[in-house]
C-alpha cells in the first residue's frame, strides 16, 4: 500500500527540482549585497580612520575627512524624521481606526499610495518651489529635510497602517465593549501590538532617507561648505552628495575616497537598520497571541 | 461609577423589588446591509434574574446582544430599529455610549486573552475608570478572578501574558475582565463553547452567585443549561422571538408554539 508508483516518483522529482531552483534563485539576492560590501570594503577599507571621519576635506576635497558631510546627513535624517515620523504615524492611525470607509478616505489612500511613486528629481523640485522659495526657507537643512519628510512619509504611513490592521479587531471590541474610547483602545491595545509593525516603516524610511540625492541638492546640500551648520537655516555638506561630488565632480580624487565615503554611508544605514531591529526584535518578543 | 461623564445612566434608584425592569425592548429590528437578522422583538428583562435565550444559528441572538450595548456602532452594516431602554433610558439616544458599555459585561463564544498580562487584563476596566492605587487594583484583581473561578490557577503567574493561557482559562479571564467593569448587567453569549465541562458546571455556579448582584443574560445553545440557570427563557428562531416564558413552565411542556417544544425536545435544532 505503500509502494511508489511511478507517477507518485515523478511528482516527487518535480517537488525536489523546484525546490532547488528557487533556492537558488533566493541565494542570487545575496550576492549583491555581498559583492557591493566586499568591494567597498577591499577598495575604501584604507581610507576609513578616526581622521578621515573626524577632519574636513581639504585639497579642493582631494584629501582629508568626511566630517561636515557626515554631520550634514545626520542633520538631514534627524529632522526629517521628527517631521514624517509623527506626521505619518497620526495619519495611519487615522486611516485604521477613525477614518470611514467612504470616498474621501479612498481618495486619500490613493494619494497615499501615488506620492510613493512620484520620482525623487520631481520631489526635489517641488521642495524648491513649496520649501525654498515659497515658505522662503531658503536653500536649508529646513527645506531639505521637509522635503525628504513628504518623500519617505508614505513608506511611513503605509507601514504603519498595515501594522495596525494586523492587530484583531477581536482585541479592538474586547476593549470597546468595556466602555473604553476608541483613542483609550488605540493606547492600550491596539499601539503596544503594532508598534514592532511600525518600527519596520521607520527602519525602511532612515535607509532611504540617508542614502538620497536628488532632493536634497537643490534645497539644501551644498557642493562645500568650510564652516558646519548651525541651525536648521543652514546649507549643510551631506554623505550623499559628497559621494556624487567626490566621484564624478572634482579632479584628481584619489580611487579610494569615493569608495571610503560610499562605505561609511552604507555602514551608517547598516548601523541605524541593526539597531532598529535588534528593538524590534526585543518588542515582538514581549508579544504573543 | 463613571465619574463626571455626561449624561449619567439613572441607576434606577426606585428599585429595589426584585422585578424592577433593568432592560426593555421594543419592536427591535435588525439588519446586516439590508438582510434582515431579527425582527419584532419585545421583551423586558428584570433585575436580578438571569434571562436565557435559546434558538438554533441564525436565530438573531447574537445580534440582539448586540444591539442592547450599541455594538451595532462598530459594524457599518448592521442597523438597529426600534427602542431599547436601558434604566429606563433609549440606548440609541445616549451620547455616552461609554458609560452604558461599561455598566454592560460582555462574554462572547470564542475567549478574547488581551495580549497582556494576566493582572493587565483585569486591571484594565478600572484603570479606564481613573483608578491609579495598587493596593486598590490588587484587590479588584483578586477579587474578580476568584469570583471567575480562575484565581487558584492564576495566583502564582499574574505577570505572564493572558493570551498564553488555555481557551477554558481565557474564557474565565474574559468573565473576571466582564467582572471587573463592576457592570449592572451580564451578557454571556455561548461561553461554554470553548471550555470544558468541568469548567462549564464552575462557571454556572458563578453564574448562580452573581444572580444576586446583577442581571444576567445568557445565550446558550445548550438546551439544558439554560433549564439549569434561567428563570426566564426566550426562544429564538429565524430572526423572530417565538416565545418568552419561565424556565419552569417552558422546560415543563407549557407552550404556546409547538415549535418550542420541538426545539426543547431536541426534535430539529
């Protein structure tokens, strides 16, 4: 009764045949990422020291550190985060638990989901004609970092909305039916199981907001700077730009700088992405059901 | 209590014998987007007594439930007719849903293990009332899973999650949370689905106890049990209420539609 047949060895060859193909199809991911560390690491891995890190450019930016710039793309991140952040995670908290299902919220989430798709070079020229020019912030850490809050903000809220609707509605009108608010439920019940969800959209938007260009070199960065910011009125120098500037830009840049630069900034995303989850991960732990 | 809420329910002062009208119903409609669930239903419910429904699925209980707290508010499909007065007031007219939800227990089938702690769990309702005091919620804490029969089995692990414990142990942590809210009115909707025996005859005789503090509504599918805890029983059948009448009398062959005693025999169901 259970000998094989012939048809049931077939099936199982078939199994074993895709299974590894779409292993190998899933290792092909790695190599990437791999490959794009071992070379910035073999090629820049000199470069990176204290002083490098520490110091400004010197030599028409052909030698010295990073300092101004890594400092910048902190500046940048920071604030724009303090903008998308609670901007986003309100509005998802809306669309999930206040918001009815009606045309308006429809045209919203549309909204939503096409600001995720407009380019970034379009994001950048909005943010020159709504940031610089007309709240006449000028060319600023202020305008650069809102413009990078609008571009990232529907990661944000879309991350954050799916987290939400993760939790069961079950826990919602358990909490209801003792005569909590809809807002006493969302902090109780509801925040404390997303909140892991919602980490993972603040995660994904550092990532993309450290390593962007293209908004941030009309509004705000600048080629060079010999002086740091001060305020949030400021130009700044950022990773990003200096990267583009250092490789393409300038004369005579020796060949590891580019590539010491392009390895800090990946390690500063590496770094915020470890941190991050290593929370998340500490969070999801206390929650079960 | 509700504190300075608006709108505070009357907790029908003149009370005070036995058959004082706790809830009363009214040619209650409800539908889902149009698909009628329950129709034409009149009925008070008296203080202190516990009020059996029985009926086959789809009968509209659970739906009745629903409308007696204002769950129709959570679901854009379901739509309430008719007046249901809770202390002698409309429900659909409160403002403060609120203080009507938390003088009004609720148990549904499937238990509901918040994911928090144990303690968390039913500590919960009196901290959304304001109460902040340890010593104070200890207390609560003790005395509503020892009335939900669960605190023997809960005492040494009030700090683990509610949601890890077993179904039959969920379902008497949702009792104690249910407890907690100190409600007027008890509404238990088929607990007994996902617990066992032995855990059922524990919670009945709960039930027996809590008769004397407060109103007890129970759905049950279970023939007997409401022939074991209610004093009044309605019969349910196809969104209509064919029959209200005491336990004693229906369980006893005193009916008016056949169909009752069909379904109390167990003859279709």
């Amino acid at each position: 009764m259970f000998a094989q047949t012939k048809l049931n060895i077939h099936d199982r060859h078939v199994q074993s045949l895709v299974r590894t193909l779409f292993m190998l199809m899933t290792a092909l991911l790695i190599l990437p990422v791999l490959a794009i560390l071992a070379t910035l690491i073999v090629k820049g891995g000199s470069m990176i020291s204290w002083d490098f890190l520490f110091s400004d450019p010197t030599d028409g930016m052909t030698a010295g550190g990073i300092f101004p710039a890594l400092l910048g793309t902190i500046w940048l991140v920071a604030v724009a985060l303090m903008v998308s952040v609670p901007l986003g995670i309100a509005a998802a908290i809306y669309l999930s638990e206040f918001a009815p299902d009606n045309w308006m919220t429809r045209i919203i989430n549309l909204a939503i989901i096409n600001l995720a798709g407009v380019p970034s070079i379009v994001h950048a020229l909005f943010g020159v004609g709504a940031f610089v020019l007309f709240f006449g912030f000028g060319t600023s850490i202020l305008a650069a970092s809102l413009t990078l809050a609008i571009m990232t903000l529907p990661v944000v809220i879309v991350a954050s909305r799916e987290s939400l609707q993760a939790v069961p509605q079950a826990f919602r009108e358990a909490c209801w039916n003792m005569g909590a608010t809809r807002w006493q439920t969302i902090m109780k019940v509801v925040l404390p199981n997303a909140i892991s969800g919602i980490l993972t959209g603040v995660i994904l938007e550092v990532s993309r907001t450290t390593g962007e260009t293209a908004p941030i070199m009309f509004t705000g960065a600048a080629f060079f700077l010999p002086f740091l910011p001060e305020s949030v009125f400021d130009q700044t120098m950022a990773l990003s730009l200096h990267l583009f500037v250092v490789s393409t830009q300038v004369p005579n840049v020796p060949e590891a700088l580019p590539y010491g630069v392009a390895l800090v900034l990946i390690s500063m995303v590496l770094l915020m992405n470890s941190i991050s989850i290593a929370f998340r991960m500490y969070l999801r732990g206390k929650k079960k059901w | 209590m509700v504190g300075n809420n608006s709108e505070p329910l009357a907790t029908s002062a003149a009370s005070g014998s036995a058959s004082a009208v706790k809830l009363s119903v009214r040619n209650l409609a409800i539908d889902y987007a149009g698909k009628p669930a329950l129709e034409g239903v009149n009925l008070s419910i008296h203080e202190n007594e516990i009020f059996g429904i029985i009926g086959p699925a789809n009968a509209g209980k659970t739906s009745f439930l629903k409308a007696l707290n204002r769950m129709d508010m959570f679901d854009n499909h379901m739509h309430v007719l008719g007046d249901v007065q809770f202390n002698g007031r409309s429900v659909n007219k409160l403002r403060n849903v609120y203080a009507l939800r938390k003088r009004i227990g609720v148990v549904f089938p499937l238990p509901v293990g918040l994911p928090m702690t144990v303690y968390d769990n039913v500590a919960l309702a009196p901290r959304l009332s304001g109460i902040r005091k340890r010593a104070q919620l200890d207390e609560i804490v003790q005395r509503c899973l020892t009335r939900a029969a669960l605190w023997d089995e809960v005492k040494d692990r009030l700090q683990s999650l509610g949601s890890l414990l077993s179904g039959g142990q969920q379902q008497r942590l949702t009792i104690a949370r249910a407890l907690s809210q100190e409600p007027e009115v008890l509404m238990l909707d088929e607990f007994s689905i996902a617990v066992d025996p032995v855990t059922t005859m524990r919670i009945e005789d709960v039930l027996k106890e809590l008769k004397s503090e407060m109103t007890i509504i129970l759905v049950t599918n279970l023939v007997q049990q409401a022939n074991r805890l209610a004093d009044r029983t309605a019969f349910f059948l196809d969104g209509r209420c064919v029959e209200i009448g005491t336990t004693q009398a229906l369980f006893s062959g005193q009916v008016k539609e056949q169909k009752t005693q069909d379904y109390i025999e167990g003859r279709f169901g």
